[in-house]
C-alpha cells in the first residue's frame, strides 16, 4: 500500500482504527477506551493491526482523528509518535471542520458530532438541510442546515440504557436486543418484550423526533444513521434516507483529502 492513513476515532466507549487510502476505508478496528492503558500498549496494538494488514508502519503517512476523551489525546499521541513517527493530528484543534458552527459555545460540541456532521454534508450535497442520527454511547440528533452546523439533540444510548435497567432490575435476562421482525410483537418472555421494547421504541422516538426537526429546518431533508445500532434500528425505521455505519471514519477521511496534509 502507498499513502495509507491510518485514522482514529476515539470514543467514551471504544477507540475504532480505520485504515483507509485516497478511494475508500479498508477496514477498521476496535479497540476498549481505557485511560489506564499506556501509550506503549497502545502502539504494540497498533502494530499488530499493521501486522494483520500486512501494512509496514513506514507506509503510514498521516494519522487523523478525532476524540471526546483528553484523558486518552496524549497516550495516544505518543504511541503514534513512539511506533509510527507520525504526529496524530486532531480534529478540529489540528484540522479545521469546514461548517460554520452556530453552537453557543462552539467549543463545547463533541467533536465526533461535528466530523459526523460534515460527513453527512459530503453525503447529501442536494440536501437543503439534515439530520444525522448517530446511535452510538448516546443517541444524538444533529442538524445541517447550508453549510452550518446548527446544534442538535442529545438522547440517552440504547446500550448505555439497556445497562441502566439491568444495573437496577434483579434478575433481569441477558438482552441482546435483536429481533427478526418489522414489526413489535407481544413479548411472552422479559427478553422479548425488553428487546422489542428497545429497537422499536427507539425507532419510534427517532421518527418522531426527526419529523419534529423537519417542521423548523428548511427542506428538503434528509436523514441519516450512523453508530453500532443504526442498521438494527433503520431496518424498522421509516425516516432514514441514508445508513453508514462509519460515517465519521469517511468524515475523517474526507477531512484528510481536503486538508492537503501529504
């Protein structure tokens, strides 16, 4: 391989490594957040993904990403510098987000909101406005409008309350929040109805909030569904448009190739 970037999002719950070239992301990884890990475990797993790939780590010419854990910004830094003599560039301190950002406090929006905004820009280029709906650690609902990132909405995670309820119910079943249906059946077991419970009112609540949203932007609108539950809820939601499970690893990319960083 030539010119592969090796690309890091950096979450509350796990840090996913993608390795993409100029055309496409080849594949990611992932790995557990954890701020007790050291820079150097770090960069012996990120060997080892080289390794996988068959990638030498003098064929890396660029590391970007983002983060909403500073605890993890220096441990990993060091590791991509100690094992890949690269600077881990960071977006937006690094590398600048092309959306005008209308929060109040700009500086206080997440910054994997903001890549996953512009990479849903990219995505819907004939959109007068959209809503990106990520389903990840939470549930967040961010707004486009032109070329400005408007704010958005913050829910609760389906994983993040699914262990809520188990952490405060004695007894309670594995959930594993699968279901082979498109439509809510009546749950004759606490597994079923939690997990019917679950993708459908989660696919509930995202419809109506999205039809909410789209009554105050202006139109035309389009949707899209991101994080490790987008495709188990988009199958039986009706207001999605588009479905990328990465969409903030090609937001990352895409910052790459119009950042003219080489």
């Amino acid at each position: 391989m030539t010119n592969t970037v090796l690309l890091f999002d950096i979450g509350n719950t796990n840090i996913k490594i993608g390795i993409t070239q100029k055309e496409d992301l080849a594949t990611t990884y992932v790995l557990p957040t954890d701020p007790h890990q050291t820079s150097d475990s770090i960069g012996f797993r990120i060997l080892d993904i080289l390794s996988h790939m068959s990638v030498s780590p003098d064929e890396i010419s660029a590391c970007i990403g983002s983060s909403v854990v500073p605890d993890m910004n220096p441990i990993i830094r060091k590791a991509v510098t100690r094992y890949l003599n690269q600077k881990l560039l960071l977006a937006p301190e690094d590398i600048p987000i092309p959306l005008e950002n209308r929060y109040t406090r700009p500086e206080q929006v997440g910054a994997d909101r903001l890549v996953g905004a512009y990479a849903a820009r990219k995505l819907c280029p004939n959109a007068r406005s959209i809503v990106s709906v990520d389903f990840g650690t939470a549930t967040t609902f961010d707004c486009v409008q032109d070329n400005a990132y408007l704010g958005g909405l913050i829910c609760p995670g389906v994983k993040s309350a699914a262990s809520a309820l188990a952490s405060n119910t004695a007894k309670l079943p594995q959930i594993s929040l699968e279901v082979h249906s498109n439509m809510p059946v009546f749950g004759r077991s606490t597994s079923t109805s939690i997990n019917h419970g679950f993708i459908f009112g989660f696919a509930s609540m995202t419809e109506g909030l999205c039809k909410r949203l789209s009554t105050t932007l202006e139109g035309p609108m389009e949707v899209v569904a991101t994080g490790g539950f987008a495709k188990d809820i988009a199958r039986v939601a009706s207001c999605f448009d588009h479905v990328r499970s990465d969409l903030l690893m090609e937001g990352l990319r895409l910052l790459y190739l119009e950042s003219g960083i080489r």
